[in-house]
C-alpha cells in the first residue's frame, strides 16, 4: 500500500506514542500471558519499550536520531522507525546487554570496537490494521538510504520470543549475528541480535 514517509516533527509525537501503545506490552505482564495469547504475541509481534510522550520529542530534536513516520491518506501516523546514528558500542545502546556470543570477528569488531560507527534500529511499529502491508519496510527503505554504516537490531528470545520480529528483519536483509542474556526489571532476558550490514 502507498503511505506518506517523512522524518518526524515534534508534531508527530503524539501519534507515534499512540502507533507504540497499539503494539506494547509491559514487563510485569509477561507471567499472566496464557499459552494462547503468547503464541499470537509471538506470531505477530510486540514492542516492549515503556516511554512517553516527552521520550519521542528529545529524540525528534537529537540531530543523531532519525523517526521515520508513515501517514496514511488522512494524515494520521500508521507507524513509525527510530534509527539512532552514530553509535559506537552496543552495550552503551541497550542497557540490558549482558553477555554478549558473537558469530565471528566481523560481528566482535562491530559492535564492541570503540571506533567502529554503526546505526541503531530501536523500534519499528505499525498499526495493527496496516500490518502485513509493507509499511514497516518501506519506512526502513526510506531511512536506510541515509545510512553509510551497517544497522544492528535487538529482538526478544526470552521470556516471549518475537517470531514476527525476525521473520521482518530476515526480510529486510538482516542478518542473526549475536545473542545477548540481559536482565530487566529483575527477570532475565536473552536477545538476538542482527545486523544490516548495508554493503552497497
């Protein structure tokens, strides 16, 4: 489907806040989660990152941050990407790393080397209606073309592992490159890790 992609305005905030809460679930949930919810939770994707309103306008103002916003023919947000540029040491972009396995060197000196510039894809969410639809992709095509350097992305194994997640970035041309254990809120957590590594 066609949608309207631009960089976000502090306007937009308040539509992206909404595009997440469409796809969030909180941490203290997860062990009232029944085996049926889980599995659809798994099948179509979730975003775990409590934030609010004032989170998206400092990050609409960071000249290193990038929010792709989708609108739809009425001017409303379906969806959005947030692409952090400039990042040098993954463990410093999330503070949930733990230990990290890499694949092989190349991943290593990516992710850990303090000189090594890479860009950070920290959420995508589309409105549950406009999913399926290639808005998410198209959101990321149109951030990729301003990024030089290779892109790495976070997707929860445990304790909900987000199937649909990996299924879109294996589609977008990441790669599974790492696993991380971390803990949050007092409840561990393991990680995959993939990289775009944007080899034009």
């Amino acid at each position: 489907m066609k949608s309207n992609i631009r960089v976000a305005i502090e306007e937009d905030a308040e539509g992206i806040l909404n595009a997440l809460k469409q796809n969030l679930i909180e941490i203290r949930e997860v062990d009232e989660i029944s085996q049926k919810q889980r599995k659809k939770l798994e099948e179509e994707g979730f975003l775990r990152k409590e934030v609010d309103i004032d989170y998206y306008k400092k990050l609409i103002e960071d000249p290193d941050v990038d929010i792709y916003v989708a609108k739809n023919n009425d001017g409303n947000i379906i969806g959005f990407a947030i692409i952090h540029r400039k990042k040098y040491d993954i463990t410093k972009v999330r503070d949930v790393v733990g230990n990290l396995s890499f694949e092989n060197k190349k991943t290593n000196d990516l992710l850990i080397n303090a000189k090594t510039e890479f860009a950070y894809l920290d959420q995508v969410s589309i409105l549950p209606e406009y999913k399926r639809k290639g808005v998410g992709t198209a959101i990321f095509q149109k951030g990729l073309l301003k990024i030089k350097t290779p892109v790495v992305a976070f997707i929860v194994e445990k304790p909900i592992f987000n199937k649909a997640s990996v299924y879109w970035h294996e589609n977008n041309g990441f790669e599974l490159s790492a696993i991380s254990g971390g803990d949050y809120k007092g409840k561990a957590f393991k990680f995959q890790v993939f990289v775009h590594w944007n080899e034009k």
